[in-house]
C-alpha cells in the first residue's frame, strides 16, 4: 500500500505570522470600497425604479366579459405579474376581487383579458413578481347592457324586432320582454334580433342580460293583438341593488278611488327574502289604459323596506328629478297589471349610494 507524506502547506504569499501584509490590506480595502459602490449603485437603480413605478392608463376603462385590457405604466418588471379588480363599493363587509388573465407583459405594458366579474365600479392593481403592488388611479367598470332602444315599438306574438345598445357582450345576450325570455336568432356586441314571446296584450319591459349584469330598454315595448290572458294572481316582482326579491298572495293589495283616480299599492308584512314594506302611489284613469306616471315622481312617494340591507332597510325616491316611472298595463276582471322602475335613495342617509330598482305586478284591486 502506498504512504502518502504530509507536508507542511506553506503560507499564501504575504501572510506573515496569520496576519496580511500591509499591501494586502490596502488592496482588500480598495476591493471593499469598489464592491460598496456597485452595491450602492444597484440598490439606487431598484429604489428609482420603485418609485417609478406607475400605472399611467387603462384602455378600455369600461368593458364586458371577454375583453381585452391594455395597461401601460412604469416597473411591471419582465415576468408575469398579477392583475386583480377590487370592488370601489361593495355591498358587503369584504369587497369582490376578479383576477384579469395576464396574455401578454412587459416592463411598461400589459395585456389581459377580462373572463368574470358582476356589473360595477372597480379598482385596478398590478403586483409585479418583484416590488409593491401598483393601484391605478384611473376607475374601471364592468359594464351591463346599456342604452337600450327598439327598432319597433309594438308588435304581434311571433315578430321579429331589433335591440339595440351597448356592452352586450362577445357571447349571446338573454333578452326578456315582459319578463318572459325570447328567443335571440341573432347578435352581436350592440344588437340582438329576437321573437317576440306568447304574452299578453300591453307595454312591456324590455331588458338585456349578459355575463355581467342586466340592463333596461329606455321605451317599453307594446303587445297587440294577442289571444294570451293574464293570470289572475297577486304578485310583486321586485329588483332592488341588483337582488331580487317577491311579494303574493293576501300581503299585497290596491285601493283605487274613481272619484280622485288615486291609486296606492301596498306590500306589507312579507316574510323570508321578500319586501317588507313597498307602497306606489299617484293617480291614474283606470278606464283609459295603458297609461304611465312619471317621470318626476315627489320625494317618499315610493318606499321600500327591504330585509338583509346593511343599516337603515328604508328606500324612497329621492326629488322630483328622479326618472321614476310606473306603467299601468291594462285592468282586467278587477286585475291591474304593470310595472316601474327608477332610483332609491336611502331615506335617513343622504351619503348613501343610490341604487336602481325594478319591479312588475299584478294585483287586484279594491274600489
């Protein structure tokens, strides 16, 4: 077997007596100095780049489902990062979040397509894989049909009409007349053909769904000619703050004076998810329908209770310039049909938000 010799190893060259050299000490300084510069250097570049970060712009701030976002701004860094909308208002104690799906990025410019997400007001932040999170200063929204109009006005069952708008959205629209959903033979991002559907005569309310939300035609659209009766029940249909809600049976009555032609409407004392308190009052010729009150209904005039609303439950119209309108469809065998909508202000807290409200009934009524 071979012997292997340990030899003392000598000492690296100017180390004397386990302590460096002067020259040595004088070259790991300028080595120290030389390294603190470049750090120093590198920790100024990340510090000016963080404080330039930036989001600058969001095109389009309003979108529908399966939009593509541009975002350009300053220090989204070169690997992916996340893009998240946060609720501006929620309802609730915790705000909504939907994450937008990052396509395309680089330092300065973003793509991402919006996929989810319920019809409102949001705020846009970028989290960089490295740095702080980035908020947009610039609003963004979710949008619902809007700026809804006809091409007709009144038809038969099984016509074909035209509606039009903005924000319907890449996929096929649902479309409802009175309610009651059509059949939508084609579409695009602003237009739905539709048929219309087996119902009763009168006006109608015309709304547009999409991914998103819904929204309500401006004109009602008017039923002649059909053999479709009414269903003789009471019911209240409500929509209030995007929820919906319903009153029946022996809660909900009318009372009509001939003499004056003023007629209240009352829900009371529904139980479970219904409305608690609703009252529509003004006058109207029950002999001489269809026929519409408002816009400009006076303050109070329309009052909602409603159940599970965070504070005061009380909703009224707020002044006389709120585009509060009730349709009185048709009165038939002491049935009264129709329906209203507009904007509800809380009644005790003039900061909060004013929300839309929507409704049909059919109620009978007593003189």
């Amino acid at each position: 077997m071979k012997m292997y010799e340990f030899t003392q190893i000598s000492e690296p060259n100017g180390f004397v007596d386990g302590m460096l050299s002067s020259n040595d000490r004088k070259y790991r300084g300028v080595l120290f100095k030389a390294f603190g510069v470049v750090l120093m250097s590198i920790m100024l570049s990340l510090f000016a780049r963080e404080a330039g970060a930036e989001i600058t712009d969001i095109d389009p701030s309003i979108a529908v489902h399966g939009a593509e976002i541009v975002i350009e701004g300053n220090g989204f860094g070169s690997k992916k990062p996340k893009v998240t909308l946060i609720e501006s208002n929620p309802a609730g104690k915790r705000a909504k979040k939907v994450a937008l799906r990052v396509i395309d990025n680089d330092d300065t410019t973003i793509t991402a397509s919006l996929k989810n997400g319920m019809a409102g007001d949001y705020t846009l932040e970028v989290k960089p894989a490295r740095g702080a999170v980035m908020t947009a200063a610039q609003g963004f929204t979710i949008a619902a049909p809007e700026n809804i109009t006809l091409s007709d006005e009144q038809g038969e069952i099984g016509d074909e009409i035209e509606v039009y708008g903005d924000f319907f959205g890449d996929r096929r629209p649902q479309v409802f007349i009175g309610g009651k959903k059509v059949k939508v033979v084609d579409f695009g991002e602003d237009f739905a053909a539709v048929l219309v559907p087996k119902i009763a005569n009168g006006l109608h309310e015309v709304s547009v769904r999409n991914r998103a939300g819904d929204g309500v035609s401006s004109v009602f659209f008017e039923v002649v000619n059909s053999s479709v009766k009414p269903k003789k029940q009471h019911q209240l249909k409500v929509k209030f703050d995007g929820k919906n809600y319903a009153v029946g049976g022996k809660t909900l009555t009318a009372v009509y004076s001939p003499v004056t032609k003023q007629i209240t409407i009352m829900a009371l004392k529904a139980s479970g998810m219904s409305v608690r308190n609703l009252t529509l009052t003004g006058q109207v010729d029950l002999d001489t329908l269809p026929a519409a009150i408002g816009p400009g209904f006076g303050p109070g005039d329309i009052i909602y209770q409603l159940p599970g609303v965070a504070g005061n439950s009380q909703y009224q119209s707020a002044n006389n310039s709120d585009e509060w309108r009730v349709l009185f469809n048709h009165y038939e065998n002491g049935y009264l049909y129709g329906s209203f909508s507009g904007m509800l202000r809380n009644s005790q807290n003039n900061n909060d938000t004013v929300r839309m409200s929507s409704g049909t009934f059919a109620v009978k009524v007593i003189q």
